[in-house]
C-alpha cells in the first residue's frame, strides 16, 4: 500500500500501522527501521547490519545502491521493525 511494489500479490499487506501492534499486544516493544509512511515516503532509522543483517534494506540490497549514494528513491524495501522484550520486572 505505501511501498513501491504491487500489493495485489501480497496476501496480507502489513504497514507499520498494522504491523506494530501484533508486536505490542505480545509484550514487545517496537522500534521501526525502515518504512514508508501515509504519504508513500521512505523512511528509515540508524541501524547497524551487525546487529542482524537484512538483505532487502537500504544497507545491503544491491538494488538499493542508487539510494545509498544519495541517487533517486530505494529500489527495493522491506518493512523492518526491532522488536525487544523489555526486562521482566519484580
């Protein structure tokens, strides 16, 4: 719905709307790292690869090189969330 792809071969299509709360309503909390929001912009926030490499993202998808180097639009995403469970608490 928001990303560049058609959505017609997806049989569910989650956003981050969407998304998010199935993580939350299972005791997650959620971080988004890659996106595109309401008004089909590309998001992202600074994530390390080390910390678990993606390879559809902006950081290692050949595809994306182009956008890398400051060159036109991503040219293939994925929605990315880090989900965490936060320290269980006495």
């Amino acid at each position: 719905m928001n990303g560049p792809g058609p959505e017609h071969d997806h049989r569910v299509l989650y956003t981050l709307d969407t998304l998010t709360p199935v993580f939350t309503q299972a005791g997650f909390d959620v971080r988004p790292l890659e996106w595109w929001d309401a008004d089909h912009t590309f998001r992202h926030a600074d994530w390390d690869v080390r910390d678990g490499p993606i390879y559809r993202s902006r950081h290692l998808d050949h595809r994306n090189a182009a956008f890398r180097a400051g060159r036109g639009a991503p040219g293939f995403t994925s929605l990315i969330l880090d989900g965490h469970r936060p320290p269980a608490t006495a």
